[in-house]
C-alpha cells in the first residue's frame, strides 16, 4: 500500500487558518495541537505497523509481549496485564487469544488464585519480542525524526499532560 502523496501545504495550518476565519479564533491554536498531535499519532503508528508486519504482530500485541518479557517472571495476571496497557479486559482477552494462536504466549492457570489466568510469554514469544524490538530500535526509535532536544521537550511536554488527563 502506497502513502497519499504529500500535499503542497500544511492541511492543519489551513484549518486552523479557516477556524479563525469562521468565528472560533480563541480555539484555533489549541484545535492545532490537537489535531497535530493526532496526526503525528497516525504517522508514527503507520512507521511502527510496517515494521511489525513480517513479525505478524499490531502495536497492541507486541507492547504486551513487551510487558510479559520485562515481567519478573514473564507471566501476569489477565487483569494487570489490562492495568498496565490501560485497555479493556476485552481488549486484553482478544490480544492475548491471537498470541497464544501464534504460539508467543499461553495461559496458566494463577499459582494462588484459582479465579485468575496469567498470560505467560512463550520461548516463541522472546524471540519474536526481541527481533521486532531490534528492526524497531533500527527503524523507528533510532530516528524519530526529531532532535534530541526536541524528544526531550516533547515527552516532557506529554507526560505533564497525561499526569493531567490522569493517566498516572
């Protein structure tokens, strides 16, 4: 699947031009960095979902192989799992049947809880873990196109947001 072709001017810059315009000056500069932001969301996903394509994974499956990996002992509950992801038991549930259909990660019944499930990587799922990890460290956490100040600026700039919004 190929990109969109660039277009020849900054489609956000122009709404935020035709906001102003149309009565909502006092909003357009924060509808901006919205919409920026959601934008830049979009590229950065599509730079990581081709990287992960030959491994078979979406973003949401590999953060939670991630997960499991950096676990102490590779396994967590079901519903911590769903905590730390911040998404639905559903989510959770469904993420957690595709890797287990491709052999990444099992459940087990919990050691002292019989009305809990772990999730548990597979040697299968280190693999996989660690070679996507490498292509996305080469491809897309290496060059971020951004300056290392500018991801300093930029993360700070989000968790103080996110700490906000409440997201921890």
């Amino acid at each position: 699947m190929s990109s969109p072709k660039p277009l020849p001017f900054d489609p956000i810059e122009e709404a935020r031009r035709q906001w102003t315009a149309h009565g909502w000056a006092q909003t357009a500069d924060s509808m901006a960095a919205v919409t920026s932001v959601m934008r830049a969301q979009q590229i950065i996903l599509a730079r990581v979902d081709e990287v992960l394509r030959p491994f078979e994974l979406t973003f949401a499956r590999y953060e939670l192989l991630m997960l499991l990996l950096f676990s102490r002992a590779g396994s967590l509950p079901m519903s911590k799992v769903g905590n730390r992801l911040q998404v639905h038991p559903t989510s959770v549930t469904s993420a957690v049947d595709r890797l287990a259909a491709q052999g990444f990660v099992r459940r087990i019944p919990h050691p002292t809880d019989r009305r809990a499930t772990l999730a548990e990587i597979t040697a299968a799922g280190r693999d996989v873990a660690a070679a996507a990890t490498d292509r996305l460290n080469e491809s897309v956490f290496a060059n971020p196109d951004l300056s290392p100040d500018q991801i300093t600026s930029l993360v700070d700039i989000l968790r103080e947001f996110r700490g906000r919004a409440g997201d921890f």
